[in-house]
C-alpha cells in the first residue's frame, strides 16, 4: 500500500471516522485513501475553517479532530486557529500537504519549512521522510495530541511520501495518563478541608462540555465552589457574574488545569496569604505558576482529567458557609437589564434561552466581541462552546457545523455578531452541502461594537472611525447559499422566527437587529 493509505488506516485504527478538509494538489492521495477506508471528509471553504470544526469536533467527542490541508498558502490559512486550539487545550491533528522530499533545497512547488510555522503554536510539529515512517509518526501525533495538556500537533506530509509504497504495519494508539502522586493528593485535601473560603478553578479541558457533571462532584465532595475559566475576559468575563470582586478572599485555591496567567492578573486577583495548588501537566505552565506566585504556589505534574477523580475519592468535605452561599450567589448575579427601547442582546437571549429550555439537549456556541459576552453571561445549556481564551473571534458558524454533525439529535444554536460571522460565511454553502442542521443568531447592530466601544471610552464620542458595518442581508445570503434565513427587526417576532428556524431543518441564520451595547459589566 501507498504512504496515504498506512497514515488513513492508522487513523482509522485510532478512531477516527471524519476529516475535516480542504482539498489541493498535494493532499489528492490522503483523499483516495480516505474513500477506500470509508472515512467521511467533510470539504470546507476555507483551510481555517476545517481546523475551527477539527477544535469543535474534539470537544464535543472527546476524540481527537483531524484537520488536512494543502501546501502553501494552505497550511498558512490553517494556522491562526491552531492558536485557538492551543489556548483552549484542544487535541487537534493537523496534516500538511508538502513539497517532495526528492526536491529539497531545489526551489520546488511551495516549498517551505513547514514545521517551523507551525512549532510554537503546537505540542508537536514533524515532518517524515519516509512512508514506512508514517504510522508511528501518526500513532504518535495523536497520542501527543491527547495527552497531557491536550492541544494541536501538525504533521507536514510530503507527497512522494505518501505516494510511495511502503508494507509497514498499521499501529493502535492510546492516550498516556499522568497520575497525581499520593502525596500531592494528601496535601491538597488536607489544604481544602482546612480552609475556611476555598475556590477551585478549572480550565477548558474540564469544562462542563468536556467532563459533564464533574465540577458538580468536584464541589459536593470537596466543598468548594467549582468554576471553569475559558474566556479571554478573565476575572471580567460577564458570565462568572461578580466572582472577580471575591476571589481576593479566598484563602485556598486549586487550578486544576487553570493556568495562573492573565486571565488571574498572573496571579494578582489571589490573596497574598492565599494558599495556592496548581495542577498541570505543563512544564512551563508549572514554571509560570511560580514565576507569578513565587513561594505561594505549590505545584503538581499531572493530568487535571486524570487527577479530578482522585481528588473526588480524598475528599475530606468542608462543611458549606455563608461565604460560600453568597459567592455562589455573586456568581449567578447579573446586570440590571438595559434602559433602552427595541431589541437588546439581552431580549435575544433571553428568546435563546427559551429554546434552550425547550430542548433536552442543546449546544450553545458563543463568539464574538460584545454580543459573545452577552450570550456567555445570558444563555445556559448543558455543553457549551466559545471562543476561548486566545480572543480569536469568526470560528463560530464552523463550530456549529462541527458540533451538528457530531450530535445530529442535539439542537445547535450558534451567537455571534454581524463582525464575526463575516470571517467564515461561506461555510454556510459547506453546511448545507454537508446536511448540516443548526441555527445560527446573528446579533446585527452594524458595527464592529467591541472596537467601537473601545474608540468611545478612550478616544472620545467624536472619535470613532473604521467600525461601522452596513445593515447587511445576511439571512438573505444564507438562503441564496441553500441554508433558511430570517429577518427580525421587533422582538415580538424572535420566538417565531426561531421555532421557524429550526422547523426548517437546515442550516439557518436569524439575522436580528439590536441595539449596539458594551458587554455586560459585572453586577
């Protein structure tokens, strides 16, 4: 068999049933190979695309997303949301149509090191010189990807690689575990039993998508209140309510897998007689917790998903307090709805909710600027994706197309504003094609908001320039693109349009248009 055909039926043997693709010339025998192993390549518009629906894929699975593109400009389109992957800690493979080996350093068709693009941006970036190398390159791509702290890994394919022919067997893969030492689980449990105000903050691998019911277990056995951190507002973000303004009094903290960065003002927000464990299979991540603690920080190798149970059985409680009862309390507090006439973010989701609420089992998907806050802060559903802490916005609508095919009984219900959805539209086109059903809720309010809110409070009411976007027909768009479209403009309609929406059966955008306000501030 060809080099293609042992990296697809390693592939296969790990599980993987779905690529998410965009094709070109050096990839061509990667897809044959595909088509004899009966792995579903999903053809996307836009390399970064593929690798935003790869992220949403392995979180919503708990699978590892494969992603394969082309040479070139190719892999370049692909690497911004490698940057997303890795600050969401998300296991993605990324596979890399190449240049032939047999022509290095002879000026051949889009020859570059792609490896070296790729390097800082992912746990592992290889490239194999030869077919036979491709199954333990791939076994081991994916175990890198898995373990750990999950996150993307590349693999640039040279096509005379792929094209030759190799006898080399197919390899099974398996996720590497790295156990809390039984010292570190005493000295944690003995912390939190002891502590009067303890916090456990969590990062994305164990949010309530990708590990249900945990931080609920987390908080009955320990005592503790359990919140997970994935937003680049940090402390700021709207939807942890008025949590920033206690964290200073917290006299224990755990970070299982929260790394003590910006979003904790690198380690600022704790009080300075806090007691802090910080649990991470990062190298660096365990040396930045202490870079920004110093002696305060008691650090710990191991896999967060790997340690939560351990935790859970060593548990000693920690009866519940009226500190806790009020930061639980803080944490579910929100603004005051805003003083303003007509359709408001917070009227769109509150519509949103109603659905949810309707549904046994819904995925919000939340991104954007000043509505994705407002969509985090104000909606609630059993698994939820955002856009995460790298800040990169315009991934949503792959997300929702990602996530519908993955759960094709779930309804899939995407936020985003009129800015963001602009990134990726023509996966619109790729959704209805794909038979891909969710709804996706555009909140219009003609503008770049989060840019223009930044322009008013520093610069000025009369300074703003560059944000101002048109009142697009973008459900007039969706429709042409084969996908259901409507238009609201009262909020008296949002119910209808939204049961319509998603009568369709299609691919839908609800295009909606509101009032342009910040994000909400905390209560």
């Amino acid at each position: 068999m060809r080099g293609a055909d042992l990296l697809v039926e390693t592939l296969k043997a790990a599980g993987v049933r779905r690529i998410f693709s965009l094709s070109g010339n050096q990839i061509m025998p990667v897809y044959d190979a595909c088509l004899s192993a009966g792995i579903e390549i999903v053809h996307t518009r836009h390399e970064g695309a593929a690798v935003f629906m790869a992220e949403a894929h392995a979180q919503i699975t708990g699978e590892v997303g494969v992603a394969l593109v082309t040479a070139g400009a190719g892999l370049g389109n692909a690497i911004g949301p490698l940057l997303c992957a890795r600050e969401s800690d998300t296991p993605v493979l990324l596979l890399s149509g190449d240049s032939p080996v047999a022509q290095d350093g002879r000026g051949a068709f889009q020859e570059m090191d792609q490896t070296a693009l790729t390097a800082s941006l992912t746990k592992l970036s290889v490239r194999p010189v030869r077919a036979n190398d491709l199954d333990m390159a791939t076994a081991r791509a994916m175990r890198v990807a898995a373990s750990g702290r999950p996150g993307p890994v590349h693999l640039a394919l040279p096509f005379d690689v792929l094209s030759a022919n190799t006898d080399a067997p197919v390899p099974t893969t398996a996720r590497d575990m790295m156990v809390l030492a039984p010292e570190a689980i005493e000295a944690i449990a003995a912390d939190m039993a002891a502590a009067a105000r303890p916090v456990i903050l969590t990062g994305p691998v164990l949010s309530e998508t990708r590990a249900p019911g945990l931080a609920r277990q987390l908080g009955d056995a320990i005592g503790a209140t359990v919140l997970c951190m994935e937003s680049p507002r940090g402390l700021r973000d709207p939807a942890l309510g008025g949590f920033g303004a206690m964290l200073g009094e917290a006299d224990m903290v755990l970070c299982l897998g929260k790394r003590v960065d910006f979003t904790l003002g690198a380690g600022s927000a704790f009080a300075d007689d806090a007691r802090v464990h910080v649990v991470t299979p990062d190298e660096g991540e365990r040396a930045r917790a202490h870079r920004n603690l110093g002696d305060r920080a008691a650090t710990h190798a191991a896999d967060p998903r790997d340690a939560a149970p351990a935790l859970i059985a060593a548990a000693r409680g920690n009866p519940s307090s009226d500190w806790q009862s009020n930061l639980a309390a803080r944490v579910a507090a929100r603004a005051d709805r805003p003083d303003v006439d007509g359709l408001t973010p917070d009227l769109i989701c509150a519509a949103v909710q109603r659905r949810i609420d309707a549904h046994p089992d819904t995925i919000v998907i939340c991104d954007g600027g000043e509505f994705g806050q407002w969509a985090q802060a104000y909606t609630s559903a059993p698994r939820r994706i955002v856009n995460g802490i790298s800040g990169a916005i315009g991934g949503g609508p792959c997300y929702g197309l990602a996530a519908a095919l993955a759960q094709p009984d779930a309804q899939v219900i995407v936020m985003v504003g009129d800015g963001t959805v602009g990134f990726h539209f023509a996966e619109f086109e790729t959704a209805a094609r794909a038979g891909a059903a969710f709804t996706v809720v555009i909140g219009n309010d003609r503008r770049w908001n989060a840019e223009h809110v930044i322009q008013m409070r520093d610069f000025g009411s009369d300074r703003g320039i560059g944000c101002d976007l048109s009142g697009a027909r973008y459900d007039e768009a969706v429709a042409a693109l084969g996908g259901h479209g409507e238009h609201v403009t009262d909020a008296a309609d949002l119910d209808a349009a939204l049961d319509r929406a998603a009568a369709s059966g299609k691919v839908a955008c609800v295009n909606v248009a509101m009032h342009g306000l910040p994000a909400p501030a905390a209560p």
